[in-house]
C-alpha cells in the first residue's frame, strides 16, 4: 500500500508540482535524514517547510519528470530506483538556463509512519548534473 | 536468502578483497546495466573481468569498508543503501594519494538468477568524492 502512495505523491508532487497536494501525503514532521548536496540534507519539515522545499527545487527545471525504475517494500519503508529529467529554465548553482535537457539518476527510502512520508534517505547522481551544467555552460 | 548471500559477498569481495570468492556468488554473466561514473558502466564481464573489475576498483583505497543501511528483496532482486569509506592511498582519477579519509554513500540494485548475482544497478553520490578529492589536493 505504501508503494502505490508513494507513486501517487511523486506523480502530484514532484511531477506535476502540485505542492497543494503535499498535506494529504506527509507526515507532520518531515526528516531529510541524509541526501548529500541538497540544501535541505539533515532538516526537519513541516508542510509549508516542504512546499517550500518542492517549489524552489522545481523552479530551475518545471518540467521536471522522475520515472520510477523500481519499487521495494520494507515494513515502514519503500526504496524507489528512478532517472529523472527536465529542461534547464533556471539558475542552478550560479550557472544561467541553458534551455538543454539535463539528466540525472537516484534512490530515495522513504520512511512512513501510518501510510504518511516522514522523512527520506537519498543519493542522487550529482555529479552527472555538475558535468552537464560545466559543458552546456562551455558550448 | 538473497539478501543473505547479497551480504556475504559485500563483506567478503569487497570490503575483504577476496576475490577468489568471486566465481561463488557471480552468474556466467555479469551485466553492469546502469552506474554512471563507473568505468565499466554498461559491460558485460565474467567471472575474470569481475575480478579484475573488483583488484582495480579497490587498488587506490585498499582499507575502503561498504557499511549497509538497508537492504530491500524483491522476487529476483536485492536493493542495498550504504556508506563507504576508506583511506586514500593510491592515485584517483589523476590526483596523488593524500592519505585522507574518504567518505561516500550510494544505493545499488544487484539482480539474481537461481541465486547467483547477474548484475547491478547503481547511483554513488561521486560529486561528494569528486570534491573530498579537489578538498584534499589543495590543502
């Protein structure tokens, strides 16, 4: 059951921005246990915390799409697999919008408590994304 | 049962370098299918390529230690989240060794047939060595 709330929150949230959508799915307190090299890494969340967090990561990159490669259930827990992709509209890092498609991959636990999202645990391809932002930026 | 030999292999293979252990755990076939950064991303080995894969790998950081977070199994597959670490002895990526701690975390896919590992999906966060490595040079 958790994995399919999961697919629903990432489809309305991350997908498709609607951060009005984040109360149905988060858990009052939101724990960004460990994603190194985003600027929430390590923070707790409340809702307006996390709309926040969704609205100014989306910014750069609004048609930002994660299509899920795998899914795996734990007892409080589901590990998600995804690549992810969008067009670079925004500053990131210091580096104006190039317009170019960018490309990344990760995995993400997320932790529930009672069928909400209470935190998650992270590792993307970031480095992928710094190499893409210094060539595009270089051409 | 997987999630069992997924464990005995990380310990023995990687964190332990044994790699005649290798030809007990590998299918005929090792398939790298997605692992960006990593040189052998998208190749097929063997037992020997996996071998030499595995002597390559751990040549510059030979103390280096895969601490698993969680494990998640799925019919045919186990997905592992970990920290890495190890001591920076030999040359990456062109820079000398600088004899500093190096710290790194990821989540890796590892897929299974009859119980023999056939290959692996991966994400390591490389950003955070790429810039450990830069840290450590101009120090």
């Amino acid at each position: 059951m958790n994995k399919e709330i999961l697919k629903d929150f990432i489809q309305r949230v991350w997908n498709e921005g609607d951060i009005s959508a984040i109360s149905e799915y988060l858990a009052d307190s939101y724990h960004v246990m460990h994603d190194p090299g985003d600027p929430w890494n390590g923070m707790t969340l409340d809702v307006a915390g996390f709309q926040n967090r969704v609205s100014i990561s989306r910014a750069p990159v609004p048609d930002q799409r994660f299509e899920i490669q795998s899914l795996f259930e734990n007892e409080d827990s589901v590990c998600m697999t995804w690549l992810w992709k969008g067009t670079h509209l925004g500053e990131i890092a210091g580096i104006p919008p190039t317009g170019k498609t960018l490309h990344m991959s990760g995995a993400t636990v997320y932790f529930f408590e009672n069928n909400k999202i209470s935190g998650h645990w992270q590792v993307a391809d970031r480095l992928s994304i710094f190499q893409q932002l210094q060539a595009n930026r270089s051409q």
